[in-house]
C-alpha cells in the first residue's frame, strides 16, 4: 500500500513539473536558407535601328531584357529582446539574372550578316549576373513558445547589381574572325540600391537547438530600364523604376539562446 502512494505520489510530482514547463522561447538565432525567386520584364524597344557595318543603311531590331527567375541564398541573425519584437540583420545573394532578347524586323542585304548574327546571339545568350542585399529590419512574431509561431518582417537595406540591365552586346563572324557589337551601352553597369521588403512566415521546433522556417517574402528594387531606342552612339534614355521580386524561402535556424518558461 505504501508503495502505491509512493509511486501516485511520485507520478503526481512529474505531472505537475511536465505541465509547469512550457516550450523554450527563441531569443537569439543564426539561420541559414535558401529558396526561389520569381522573375518579371523589365523594358522592351519595338523599333531600334541598328546601322549596317561599312555602310549607310540600317536594320531594325526589337530589343528586349528581363530579371529571369534563379535561387536565393543566404544567412542571417534574429535577436528577441522581448517575445515578441526582434531585430534582424541578413546578407544574401538575391539572384536577378538579366536576360536579353532581340528579334530581327528588318535586315538589309549583307553578305556578312553582321547584324543578324549579333541579333541571334543576343537572343541566344543565357541570363546572367547576380545581385546581392545587405539589409536589417524588425521582426514581429506571435506565439513564441508554441509548436507554429507564424511572424511578420520589415527590411531595409542596400543591392549590389554586378550586371547591367540597360547594356545589350552581342557577336558576330566575319572573314576577318570575330566581333562585338555593342547595341546599347551603359556607362554605370554596376550599380548600388536601396532596398526595401516586407515578409510572412513561420518557425518550427525541430529539436533544443533547432527550428524550420518558411517565408514568402517580397523584395521592393528600383532597376534601371531604357526608355527608348539608343542613338547612333548606341546611348539610350534610361529611367528608373522599382520592381517587386516574391520569393519563397525555407530555412534553418540555430538556436544560440533561448528563455526557458513556466505555467505559474
């Protein structure tokens, strides 16, 4: 009889510890991630003469370039001062591959084919260049100790353009070996940006240490564009204008410290 008290009385202690503890709260996180993000135009020229080579007469091309879609990936820190508002601080490679077009309207008899084949190399160039952001901001976060806690997010920072999105070039064969043709050129083909993003999520328990995290973010990046056909010196109007770029990104975090809590 003894032993059965023992034992309920035992049972009880570890019940009511169990039901004292509550899950750990996150305040301090390194997180590692990558993802996808989404592509879009940027500016199409429907009529661009292009000057025959050795001659007075000109071509007519449609010139085009876009962001293609590409891979995200990147790190960052998240520090909880309080349970629910944080700051975050992250540095990732965005992707934004820029991806050229053109397509011939009109080409004026040359045995060569010198613009012609400057056209289709154009079009038959893969997209290229990368992007990178610095940025920070803060993070709003509901129900931290719970098995899903979902969290909003606001971004500020800087994009490192490393490839132009005005800059058309392409090449061509001759007798002579090869050429390039630069169509459109840029004077500043790389470029520094502000940035500005607002995200949604989750996080997920995975072990002490570690949590999933799933987020759809958007990116909001001001991208050079034409604004019409470039001159004899190949010199464009350009403007600006920002651009939205959607992402979905999974992640792991590493939790460094965490607040272990109690029902009472």
């Amino acid at each position: 009889m003894r032993a059965v008290v023992f034992a309920m009385l035992a049972f009880s202690g570890a019940w009511s510890q169990s039901m004292a503890q509550v899950n750990q709260q996150p305040t301090i996180m390194l997180t590692i991630f990558a993802g996808a993000g989404t592509g879009h135009d940027l500016w199409t020229i429907q009529k661009q003469p292009l000057q025959v080579i050795g001659t007075s007469e000109y071509d007519t091309l449609r010139l085009s370039q876009a962001i293609s879609s590409s891979i995200i990936l990147g790190a960052g820190a998240t520090y909880f001062p309080s349970p629910h508002i944080g700051f975050h601080v992250e540095l990732s490679y965005i992707g934004l591959p820029v991806d050229g077009g053109c397509t011939g309207l009109f080409f004026y008899p040359d045995f060569e084919e010198k613009n012609a084949q400057t056209c289709a190399d154009i079009q038959a160039r893969s997209a290229d260049g990368g992007s990178i952001a610095i940025f920070t901001g803060a993070t709003l976060r509901a129900a931290s100790r719970a098995s899903i806690s979902p969290y909003a997010r606001v971004d500020l920072g800087i994009v490192d353009q490393s490839r132009s999105t005005i800059e058309v070039v392409g090449g061509f064969t001759t007798a002579n070996g090869p050429g390039v043709r630069e169509v459109i050129s840029d004077p500043n083909p790389r470029r520094v940006s502000p940035m500005f993003g607002a995200a949604v999520g989750f996080t997920r328990p995975l072990s002490p240490g570690y949590q999933f995290r799933w987020e759809i973010r958007d990116l909001l990046v001001p991208l050079a564009r034409a604004t019409g056909p470039a001159s004899a010196l190949a010199i464009a109007p350009i403007a600006s204008r920002f651009y939205h770029h959607f992402s979905l990104i999974l992640g792991l975090d590493v939790v460094l410290e965490k607040k272990r809590g109690r029902r009472y």
